[in-house]
C-alpha cells in the first residue's frame, strides 16, 4: 500500500481513536511531571522567573510527546524548577520510538490538539511540515515581546547543521534538543596488539583493521543491519557515498542499482558477514553498544551520541580505552557521515501555543543543556555552540579525541546523506533498508535486490513528483 493511501486510512481512523487518546493523555502517562505553581509565569531561557507579579501563562498545563532518551532522563528532573518559576504544568510522555510514530500520526492526523509539543526529526520535518501539522517557528524567534520570546534567546547557537536540518521551505520546523553525527568508535588497546598503528580513514583500512582484529578472536566491527530508515538506513549511506554511489541523477530518477551502489551494498554486506559478531545480520545499534561497552567488539560505526554509554564506569569496562576518530571516507576522498537531531516542535492545532513556546525556549536552552553535561559528567551530546566551546565542557567531554572527531565528521555531513527533503522518506528509507538486509542475509544478490528496489522506487518516485519529465 501506497504510503500516502496509508495515511490517509489513519487519519480517518484516528477521527475516533484520537478522540478517545484526547480524553486520557492527561490522566496515564509512561513518564511525567507536572506541578502546582501558584498562578500567574514566564522564564527566561536561562530558566530565571521573571517575577511573581509577570507570569502570564500562570495555571496552564501543557501536554508534551516525546521519544525515550537519556538527555530527557535528565533534563526532565529539572522541570519543576521550570513549573515554579512560570506556573505553567507540564505534562511529559515518553514513548519508544517506533510506537511514537505511529501515535503521532494518528494524532496530527486528527487534528486533536491533545498535545502541545512533540517529537520532530530530519526524517519527519518535510512531512509534517506539508501536512500543515508543525508551527513554524521564524514569527515565535522574531518576537521583540520579552513575555513570548526571551531577550537572550540566540537561535544561532544552535549548532547551524541541525536547525538546517530541521528547516523546510525556510521555515524552522523545531528546535534541536540532541544532536549527532556518526564517527568510528575503536579499542586503542586492541588496536596496539593487532599491531594497527594507523587510525582507519578510509573504509579500505577500515577493511584492512578488520582481518587484523579478527586474527585475535574478537568481533571486529559492529554496524546496523536491521532493515529501516533509522536503522541500517542510518548507517549504509556512508558505504554509499564513499564508494561513489548516489541515490538519485541529476533528474530525480533513483540510480540505487548503479555499479557503484551495489559495490557500496555488497561491502556494506560483507563488513557485517565477514567481521561482525554471530549473528550481526539482524543487529541493531543497540546490541553493538552493550557488546563494544562490555569490551566484547573492536570497533562500532555510529552515532555519536553513544560516546556517553563507554564513559560511564558504572556501565562500561573499556573507559579508559576507547577511542573516537572522525567518519571513515572514500579511498578517493569521496564519502560522508550522517547527523541527525531529536528536536520538539509547536504542534500546530495546540490551543496553548505561548506557554508551550515558553517550554520549548527552556527544554532545549543552552543553560539547560550545560547543566544536563556538567551533572551527568556522561552526556555530551549537546546542540549548543557555546556549551561545546565551555571549559568546563571540555574537561568532562574532551578526552578520547571525540570532541575532535565529533567536529571532523560533522563537517563530512551533506544534506542528501539520506532523502529527508522527501515527505515520503520514511517509506523510501525503509524499502532500502529492507533491500540492504535481503542481501546481508543472502535473500538475493546485491545486484538483483538493487535493481527490483530501483525498479520499484522508479514508479514510486515519478508518482510523488520527484522526477523531472
């Protein structure tokens, strides 16, 4: 099924179903906090009330949806502190990824304004933004009003690849709250007794690393094989860029069974068969971190978000060993790494928009966001230039060459590293996805499963309009 038929179906499905999630989002959460300030607030974006006598929002409550993720574990024991100083009671959801996306859409679709704030990534902006679900943020940043948009809110120093990211059209469709790039993650230790002298800069070396590390008996390489667009999807286009490949040619016709991109798919196939752990052909990211925390795998290509779970002493064993180093490229300088962001976005039919905005400006505020680094002393993944370039930042967060490497691959970032300026992207993503698995898995040839996926997003794409005719 079409996605657009499919969403259509939701929608009217979510006309009885949203009414039903409107009355109880409220009353049963997996994770909330919510308050009882006295009425009548606004905060400034460094969290500091404003006065008693100036909280104009004062008695509202707020209803915000949002993924699980550890920046919100933190972030989240500091919002009665927020609820205090503006009166404002907010409401905090949590739900895992896949299920969100799904109660989301239903939601927007329906139109309930049951939520005030939602999740928003690169993935999703285009869609939601087409769909006229998502607020656009320029008049909110632009307001001179000290009671809507704090006088020390900088919208430029949020970190400009996310915010790009996140703009359509022109228009902001969210602020970041995390933000990552994918880096190579490595043992030194491991490294020192294979004998590799040189960081890998190349997937060729990355190659040559591989049957060192397994001459020593452990797991060389850990990447995402699963099928889906957040997943092996997240990770393959580095495979794709470095070894020349493209999604698409200069007129918007899909070139995914090129020479070059079943080259990139079959070594991408052959990393995982030939140097991953048993079993790797159905992995996830969160196998090879548990595997590389443990000290059972040498090398893990990711976001690099993850840094925060080797650094933990409390999880990990490898603290003092790990090693970060910038996205592996092309032999001929060819090549890219991802970046993505969880981001919150105004939902456009919340009938709270202002003390929504207020949450918004504070949730993902720079002196937040130091606050959730310098505490946890783990959580480094931070959307702030500022908070980046703190000393105090970079005691906690500068060792093991990530802060170098984490700057390295975000500027190897290109914007087509996957096609999230196609409203349609989830359904692409995830019907490569599922081509790159069936030849993980040996379902097919890398050439045969890239030339039924080509043939297939051909149709899809002239359909959608992506084509020029």
């Amino acid at each position: 099924m079409k996605p657009k038929k499919l969403i259509a179906i939701l929608a009217a499905l979510s006309m009885v179903s949203g009414l039903l999630l409107s009355v109880g989002c409220s009353s049963g959460t997996e994770s909330s906090s919510s308050g009882s300030a006295p009425a009548s607030g606004s905060v400034s974006a460094t969290g500091e009330a404003s006065g008693d006598a100036d909280k104009p929002y004062a008695g509202t409550t707020i209803h915000v949806l949002l993924n699980t993720h550890e920046y919100y574990d933190i972030a989240d024991t500091y919002i009665p502190e927020f609820e205090e100083a503006t009166g404002i009671d907010v409401v905090m959801e949590h739900v895992e990824r896949v299920s969100l996306a799904t109660k989301q859409e239903m939601e927007l679709g329906a139109h309930t304004g049951a939520y005030d704030i939602m999740l928003i990534d690169p993935s999703k902006a285009t869609r939601y933004y087409e769909a006229g679900w998502v607020e656009p943020l320029g008049e909110w940043i632009a307001s001179e009003d000290p009671a809507i948009t704090d006088p020390d809110f900088d919208i430029n120093d949020y970190i400009s690849v996310y915010t790009d990211l996140l703009t359509v059209d022109g228009n902001l469709c969210g602020l970041p709250a995390v933000g990552e790039t994918t880096m190579l993650f490595y043992r030194k230790d491991l490294f020192e007794q294979a004998g590799i002298d040189k960081v890998p800069e190349t997937w060729d070396e990355v190659e040559q690393a591989c049957i060192k590390l397994k001459a020593l008996g452990v797991d060389a390489i850990g990447l995402r094989a699963r099928a889906g667009e957040g997943l092996n999807c997240y990770i393959w286009p580095s495979f794709l860029y470095a070894y020349g490949g493209s999604y698409v040619d200069e007129n918007g016709y899909p070139v995914l069974n090129s020479p070059e991109a079943v080259a990139a798919t079959q070594k991408f196939a052959d990393m995982i068969n030939n140097y991953g752990p048993v079993g790797g052909s159905d992995m996830t990211h969160a196998e090879h971190i548990t595997s590389f925390q443990q000290g059972n795998l040498a090398m893990f290509y990711d976001a690099s978000v993850f840094n925060n779970n080797f650094s933990d002493p409390e999880l990990s064993k490898v603290t003092d060993v790990w090693m970060a180093a910038p996205a592996p490229m092309g032999s001929n300088g060819q090549g890219a790494s991802a970046a993505a962001t969880h981001a919150l976005m105004l939902v456009k039919d919340s009938k709270n928009k202002e003390a929504a905005w207020q949450f918004m400006q504070w949730y993902t505020g720079k002196d937040l966001q130091r606050r959730v680094a310098l505490d946890s002393k783990t959580f480094g993944a931070v959307v702030h230039q500022s908070v980046m370039d703190d000393p105090e930042y970079l005691e906690i967060f500068g060792g093991h060459n990530w802060v170098e490497s984490f700057h390295e691959s975000l500027e190897r970032m290109r914007p087509d590293y996957r096609l999230v300026s196609y409203a349609e992207w989830p359904y692409i993503g995830d019907r490569i996805g599922r081509a790159i698995q069936d030849t993980i898995t040996g379902i097919g040839t890398a050439q045969e499963n890239m030339d039924a996926l080509n043939e297939e997003l051909t149709q899809f794409f002239i359909e959608n309009g992506y084509v020029k005719q």
